[in-house]
C-alpha cells in the first residue's frame, strides 16, 4: 500500500483510502479538504455536496483538531482532522460498523499518512488546488499565493499562523514564515498599490528574504537584502513591512519595522500597549538617499504563552455600511476573548478574518492579512 501511494496520482487518492479502509478492517473512507477560505469542507468525490466547516460534525473535528465519532445508517462515522504538522488541510470520514481501541488507532494512522500524502501531492497538482477553490481567481493572486508557505507551521515550543483576504483577489499584501532548527522568522509585506505590479512587489521581497535567510543571513541581511532586490529590480516600487525572528529556546525576539503598524504583544489575556513599538523607518525597497544607513534591530523578551500580532492596515481600516471603522480595540478583543476560550491559534484567525469580512459585507476595500504567533516552550 505504502508503494502504491507513492505512485499514485492525486485524482486516485480517494479510491486509495478506501483501499486502505477496507485493509485496515474499516470499511470505507473519504478525504474533505478545507477550500481557501476555510467556509466548507469540499469532498475529493466530486459527486458528493461539500460540508459546512461552521454547522457540521465534520466542521467540529477540523475546528477543534480532535476526532469526532456519530452514529450513521449503517453503523459509525469517525470524523478524523488532516493534519501536517500544526497545519489543518481537512477531515478524514471513516464509516465503521463498530468502533474499539484498534479501531479507532487504525483510524488516526490512516489520517496521518494521508495527510502527509495530500501535502506531498498538492504541491503540483493544479487538481487538488482547483478543488478547494469556490470563485476564480484573478491573475495578481494566483502569482502571489504561489509564493505563499503554508497557512500553519510550528514545533512544540511555538506556532505561526496568518490568514489574508481578499482571497481570490489579493494583491499586494503577503506573510511569510519558517522554522531554521529553534529559530522562527516570520514576516508580513504591504506592497504599494492593488494590481499585478504590487504582487510582483511583495513576491521578490519575498524571495529575497528566503535567499538571504537560507545563506545564512541575520535579521539585518535579511532587511538588506530585500531593501537590494527591489530597488535594483523594482526601483519605483516598495512595500511597508516587519520581520521577526525568534528563539524558540529563550524567548528572545528581534523584530525591525519598516514603516508598517506596530506589532501587537498579547500577554495574560491583555495588549501590552507600546510594548513592540519602535521609532519609525522607512518602507523596504527606496532607492537613493532614502535608503537608510542601517536599519535598526529591537529585541525583547517574550514570556511563555505571549502571542505577537503582526497585521496589514486593511484589518482594522474595514468600515462597514455606516462608515465605521472595525478598529484596533474591535481588532485585539476578538483576539484576547477567542484565545480566553481555548480556540487555537488558527481556528483564532479564521474566526476573526470571517468577522471582518461579515464587518465589510464581503467587500473589502483593501487587502487584510493577520499573522500570529505564540511562544510556548515545553518547560517554562
């Protein structure tokens, strides 16, 4: 089996669990992934109706990332979450006539090496990608979201999660993250203007700050070298932005602000008013004498459980129909009140980006990206 699913071909990954299903002595089985939006979760079946995320059991196991088992016609449903590494990609149904310990072990491998086969395959499937889209998307985005990592990634000491809308029309906003052994870079990008020009802005900052990073490269490098890149390859163009690295071992953040709003620290259920503020610098990419000398590096020290919020203006610059802005104060409750009831970073975010496009009836006026991340050592 193990064999067979390396050669197979995406389009057969649902005839293959239910292969593996039936070896395992479970009956059959069926793959949902979660669309772009993380609204529904759409079935690889293309005969079968999608499953709200929100209104439905299958919904509960991906929120929560915990297995959910119901009753059905024929016997038992075990709702069981995908998931690669801290990154949610949908559910696994598995019909069963009777559930027991083995049973339900066998289940939760099945989902596991599923989960590692949709992530291998999604990589250059267009069919995988075209499944979990709802809307067409318009060219700026596809060009962006090629660059993109995936939504989650974390260790056991910390975790990274964003979220950006428009989805289908996105444009100059981008995060990035990525874990080099105990160190966590994140960064969010604002590219000047909404058209195809904004995300090629945005996209070569982007590699520019995986090329220094993976040469080695500290957090200065990292700055400079995406200051060099776009003013040699887009000299009329620049992006606001932050970068930050963190170590995952000691809790030391260093974080640089180039003309982008200030991160937010959320410590004991509050915002830490000032904490990672900074004077200000000029936004990546100026050519000439507004380039600045050297950009100037914070540091901090984050105690165990503190999130840090990085954010693009479109997030709290929503209106609604009455012209008034969805806020800061809006902004960072939502984030305190759903970390206070135990929802997960990522269940977190998606809750909140759909509070704000229900804010801006589905329009927003500009781009939204949110990037969190949380500091949770094993042994603090």
């Amino acid at each position: 089996m193990i064999s067979q699913a390396q050669t197979a071909l995406p389009v057969e990954l649902p005839a293959l669990v239910n292969q593996c299903a039936s070896a395992l002595g479970l009956g059959t089985a069926l793959i949902y992934l979660a669309d772009l939006q993380q609204w529904l979760l759409i079935p690889l079946d293309e005969a079968l109706e999608p499953l709200s995320v929100d209104h439905s059991s299958a919904g509960w196991a991906y929120r929560t990332v915990a297995p959910r088992v119901v009753d059905a016609d024929d016997g038992l449903i075990v709702w069981m979450p995908l998931v690669d590494g801290a990154e949610r990609l949908g559910v696994l149904a598995v019909r069963t006539a009777s559930l027991d310990g083995p049973l339900m072990r066998r289940s939760r491998m099945l989902a596991h090496l599923f989960a590692m086969l949709i992530t291998s395959k999604r990589a250059y499937s267009d069919w995988l990608a075209a499944r979990t889209r709802t809307a067409p998307m318009r060219l700026p985005a596809e060009m962006l979201r090629a660059f993109l990592p995936p939504r989650t990634i974390g260790s056991s000491r910390c975790v990274s999660t964003a979220v950006l809308e428009p989805a289908y029309d996105i444009a100059g906003d981008a995060f990035d993250h990525s874990v080099v052994k105990n160190v966590l870079h994140t960064m969010i990008l604002d590219g000047m203007g909404h058209d195809l020009t904004a995300g090629l802005t945005t996209s070569v900052a982007m590699a520019a700050a995986r090329n220094s990073r993976r040469g080695g490269g500290d957090l200065t490098d990292v700055v400079g070298s995406v200051d060099q890149a776009l003013a040699e390859w887009l000299p009329d163009h620049f992006c606001t932005g932050v970068l930050c690295r963190l170590d995952a071992e000691t809790g030391i953040l260093r974080w640089v602000n180039c003309g982008h709003p200030a991160p937010l620290l959320i410590r004991d259920e509050r915002v830490l008013a000032g904490a990672l503020d900074s004077h200000p610098q000029p936004p990546i990419g100026l050519a000439g004498p507004l380039v600045p000398a050297a950009r100037e590096v914070h540091e901090t020290k984050l105690e165990p459980g503190d999130c840090v919020l990085l954010y693009t203006d479109g997030v709290v610059e929503a209106r609604d129909e009455n012209g008034a802005e969805f806020g800061l104060d809006r902004f960072t409750d939502f984030i305190i009140r759903s970390n206070a009831a135990g929802q997960r970073p990522a269940e977190v975010l998606r809750l909140l980006i759909h509070a704000i496009l229900d804010y801006q009836r589905n329009h927003l006026r500009d781009d939204a990206t949110i990037l969190l991340f949380e500091w949770r050592p094993q042994n603090p």
